[in-house]
C-alpha cells in the first residue's frame, strides 16, 4: 500500500499515466520510406485512387510535348 507521502505528492501534483520508453529496435528488413513512396506512386499496393493518380501520370508523360528529344 502506498505510504501517506505517496498519496499526499499524487493528490498535489497527479498521476503520470505516459507509456514507458523502451529502447529502439532497428529491423534490419523493415521496408524504407523511398520504397513504399514508389509502390504508391506506381499504385502497385492496390489503392483505386493510387493507380488512377499513376495512370494519370503515365498519360502525361508519355504526351510528345514531356518526351525528350
């Protein structure tokens, strides 16, 4: 049971409830942020709105006015 003090310091300053922090583990085969930016601009993760956008972008870069040379 907690002591008179203990009550008396949470009663006046309250009660902390924030998640304890762990230490950071790094998976070394976690995908990287430039690849999945690239899986959605292609539309390749089967989002409707993500393949009509690449659609889209195909058109405009396949007009002879984007085409080089």
């Amino acid at each position: 049971m907690a002591s008179d003090n203990e009550i008396q310091y949470a009663i006046m300053n309250g009660i902390n409830f924030a998640k304890a922090k762990g230490e950071k583990k790094e998976d070394p085969n976690k995908v990287k942020t430039k690849a999945r930016k690239k899986a959605y601009q292609t539309g390749s993760h089967k989002s409707g709105a993500a393949k009509h956008k690449a659609e889209i972008r195909q058109r405009v870069k396949n007009r002879a006015s984007q085409r080089k040379g």
